[in-house]
C-alpha cells in the first residue's frame, strides 16, 4: 500500500560541495527536507526511490558520484555509483537521517506509457506501508541563460505538472506527452508517470500540494507531497 | 606553518602584505604617501582591499639621499604606533635594516621585521627573537644596502639563495625567534640580475620545499619591466603572472603595491590548486 508520495528535483548543485563558497540551492534542499519530512511522517515501512535514468532498472545500494560533477573524493566509475536522480535522493535521505529500508529504481527517460506501467505496477499493491519518493525535473529551457536556451513552450508545460501534482491529478501526469518533453530536456516525465500509475492502481490521492516550485537557473524545480491514506 | 601576531596560517593561506612608504623617493609611488594623512588613507585604503599585512618603509632600497637611523625612526615609529592604534589586529612588518631602528618599531606595535638587505645588521635578528617579533630573511647575494647590482654572478642562483636565507632563519630561531615566524624571500632584483630573477621565480618550488614560509616581493620590479620591456606603471600584468606561478609553486606571503589585484590573483590559483572551493558555481549543475 502506497501510503503517501514526495516528489523532489534532482540538479547536481543539490549535492552542496558542487556549489563553491555559495550554497545556492539552500531553499530547494530545505524543501525537499519538508517534503520528505511529510512523507515520513505518513509511517511508512519502506521507501521506494523512483528516478529518471538511462535505463529502467533496480540498483542497489552505491556511491554518490560528486567527483564525476567535479568534486573532491575519491573517483568512481560512473557504471559503478548511483545515477544522478538516485543519488540526489539518497543523499537527501542522508541529510534527513533516514533510518527506513530504502529500495532504488530507475525508469528511463524514454520509457513508453507499457514500460511506465510495468515499473509502477512493480511498486503497488504490497503489503507494507511504501512511500514513493519521485525524483524529476521539469523543462532545463525555461530562460535564455538556461541550459537548454529559451523554448516558449516550456511554461505551459510545467504549468500543466504543477496543476497536476498541486491537485493530485494522475490522469494530468498520465497524459504528459513524452516527445515534447524529451524536446524541452524535462528530466522527470517518466518518473511523475510512474508515481501517477502507481497511485492510480491502488486509488487516488487523498491530499495533495506543492511545497517549492522555481527556475532560479532556468530548470523548473517542482517539490511536492501526496498522501494517499484516509486518516 | 606560518605564525604572524599569534595566529597560525596553514601552507595553503596566501597573504597579501601591502607596501606603505613614507618615503619621498620610492620607484613607484614617488612620495606618494610621504606625509602621514595620505599614508593613513594608504592603511586604510589596503586593508578595505583586502591586505592581511602593511609593511612599512621609511628608507627606498636604490641608492639615493642618506637617511640616518634617527631620521628614519622619526619617518616609521610614530606611523607604526598611529596604525596600530587604529587597526588593532592588523599585522604590521617595517622594512628596515637596522636593529635600533628594529627595536623602536616593535615597540610601537610592529610584528614582523622586513630585513630586505639580508642580516646586514646582525643585531636585528637578536632584537626579532628579543621582540618576540617575526623575521623576514631576504638574500642578497651578501651586497651592501641601497647598492645595485653589478656584473654579479652565482654558481647556481636558487642554490645561493636557500642556503643563505636558511642559514638566517636558522640562526634567528636560535636566538629566539619562533621557527613559524622565520620568513624566507629570493628578493627578485636585489643583487641580482633579471636571469636571475627570473630562474628564483620559475624554481620557487626549490625554496618552498624546505618547509620555511616564503615571501616574495615581485611588485613593479626592474625584473618584470625587463622582461616585457615596459617602463614602471605598466608593469602590473607582468607583476600578476610572476604572483600567479609563485603562487602555484607555494609562496605564502606577497609583498605588493596592488592589494585587490594580487588578492584575485592569489584566490584564482588556490582554486586551481583545489585549495579554495570556487565562490559560486552553477553553470552545468543546474
């Protein structure tokens, strides 16, 4: 039983040694705490991470690859650490003292709508409280000055994950067109489906909210929780 | 380690020490900061820059007009005391030669003695170790002061360099002086030529490796104006590119005329160096 959801971004600047003298991502992390902090207190058994990757699989437990981003360490390979969306989330659950039996998944970036429905067919309907934690960003084309340069079309889309997540809306996420988001570098599209299905199979969100939602360096970050329990 | 007015800076710390002369002839500023209001403005002015250390001279290094110890104390003393009572955890170095005048300074609250003429007066590292004051130990190919060099000529210039400034230090830190607080400088241009200075800076490397704090004092010299053909007041960039492989090499402390310049400089290399996290990077993170 999925017993409530978080939803975080994963950029490397998260990680607080890439950011130099300045902590410049202090309010997203902050709200990822809250979020998570709300997602622990729905009295989960387990937590299950659940972000973008190359490929969808089920990684076990690795090393956060701070030195491939540029930072200080000792090098790892990158086939041998965590990808980027889980090792944001697991150095998340590191920063909050997580004490919960984590479990990690990847589902790539061009997962089609059966590939998301297979994965999140694999988180639902356990029998221990789960809560999900979804990593993804929206559209990295959301300024001239952002990675991906200005696309005007990507405010209408994270609009659209904003409403959905805010409202608890999984048809919304359900229906977030894949090509357009592969256009507009959204790094989390397959992940909110994911998370979107998996609710789906087990009801409907019964609370929902947005807790951060901002491009201070023209990626949209989105921070959310859903809970799915009655109390 | 380096130990200046009681606190500890690691090998990874660079400081900037900033020239203050009252003199009325110095190459570069030309009496500038002569008369005592503009050479508080001067204090000021470097410490808001971002100067760890002002270094205090009352006397140019080239040859030129004769200038006692009591006129030069009454050029420094004083100065020395009104800095001090203004910036109570300034360091402050005095660039002197001369024990007398050594002794009146750390009085009026100097902590560090410049003796850019290379222990021409061995009394003033006995009142280092008495003042309980730093010393800088310079090497000048043994010539006497406020005399240039001529047709001088070493076996092996980096050699003469070490053995002579360790030999000081040495004998410094057996009168006294605190081993963290015996400062050693190639002094570029001071009984040398500029091939000279030039092969101190590009083996500064040899100097740091035998574990004293070294300063070098690069700023605006004949070296630098040599090397680029350029006359003084277009000397800076030259001066920064020298700052910048000292500092690769590991120099500690600079003696400069420009503070935010260096101060950059100095910043940018410990970056390159992985000793100093970058101030703020998003770019590609995001």
């Amino acid at each position: 039983m999925i017993v409530g959801t978080a939803v975080c971004p994963h950029p490397p600047l998260l990680l607080r040694e890439l950011t130099g003298g300045e902590d410049v991502a202090a309010p997203v992390r902050e709200a990822c705490h809250g979020v998570l902090a709300e997602l622990t207190a729905a009295a989960p058994d387990r937590l299950i991470v659940v972000g973008g990757g190359d490929t969808t699989a089920e990684h076990t437990d690795a090393p956060v690859p701070a030195r491939a981003y540029g930072g200080a360490g000792t090098p790892v390979a990158q086939a041998d650490a965590l990808p980027l969306s889980l090792a944001v989330a697991r150095r998340l659950l590191g920063e909050t003292g997580n004490a919960l039996p984590v479990e990690l998944h990847t589902v790539a970036h061009d997962a089609d709508a059966d590939e998301v429905a297979r994965v999140a067919a694999g988180l639902a309907g356990r029998g221990e409280r789960v809560g999900l934690l979804v990593m993804g960003d929206g559209s990295a084309r959301r300024g001239v000055k952002a990675p991906g340069h200005l696309d005007e079309r990507s405010f209408a889309f994270d609009d659209t994950v904003h409403r959905a997540v805010s409202e608890g809306d999984t048809a919304a996420l359900a229906g977030l067109d894949a090509a357009l988001a592969e256009e507009l570098m959204v790094a989390g599209r397959a992940a909110w489906q994911v998370m979107a299905a998996a609710v789906e199979i087990e009801g409907a969100p019964v609370s929902a909210g947005v807790r951060y939602a901002d491009d201070p360096f023209g990626v949209q970050y989105l921070v959310g929780v859903w809970t799915c329990e009655s109390s | 380690m380096l130990r200046l007015r009681g606190r500890d800076y690691g090998a990874d710390t660079c400081l900037v020490m900033a020239i203050v002369n009252r003199t009325t002839d110095s190459f570069y500023d030309k009496g500038a900061t002569w008369a005592d209001g503009p050479a508080l403005e001067r204090v000021r002015k470097v410490v808001d820059e971002g100067a760890d250390i002002v270094d205090i001279g009352g006397i140019k290094a080239a040859p030129g007009e004769e200038i006692d110890a009591d006129e030069e104390k009454r050029r420094v003393v004083d100065f020395v005391a009104a800095v001090r009572a203004e910036f109570p955890d300034l360091i402050i170095s005095v660039d002197t030669w001369r024990a007398t005048v050594g002794e009146a300074v750390c009085q009026a609250g100097a902590d560090l003695l410049n003796d850019a003429w290379g222990g021409h007066d061995p009394g003033l590292a006995e009142v280092a170790a008495e003042q309980g004051a730093a010393l800088v130990c310079t090497h000048t190919g043994g010539i006497t002061p406020r005399t240039r060099p001529h047709r001088v000529a070493y076996d092996d210039v980096v050699r003469d360099a070490i053995d002579s400034t360790v030999a000081q230090a040495e004998r410094a830190v057996a009168l006294g002086v605190d081993p963290a607080s015996a400062i050693i400088d190639p002094a570029h241009d001071f009984g040398k030529n500029t091939w000279h200075s030039l092969e101190l800076t590009r083996r500064l490397d040899e100097m740091v490796a035998t574990g004293r704090p070294v300063l070098v004092s690069l700023s605006n010299k004949d070296f630098v104006g040599e090397s680029l053909d350029l006359p003084v007041g277009e000397r800076l960039t030259g001066t920064l590119a020298a700052t910048a492989v000292s500092a690769w090499h590991g120099a500690q402390v600079y003696r400069v005329h420009e503070v935010a310049e260096t101060r950059q400089v100095l910043d940018m290399v410990a970056s390159i160096r992985g000793v100093r996290p970058p101030a703020r990077t998003v770019r590609g993170l995001a």
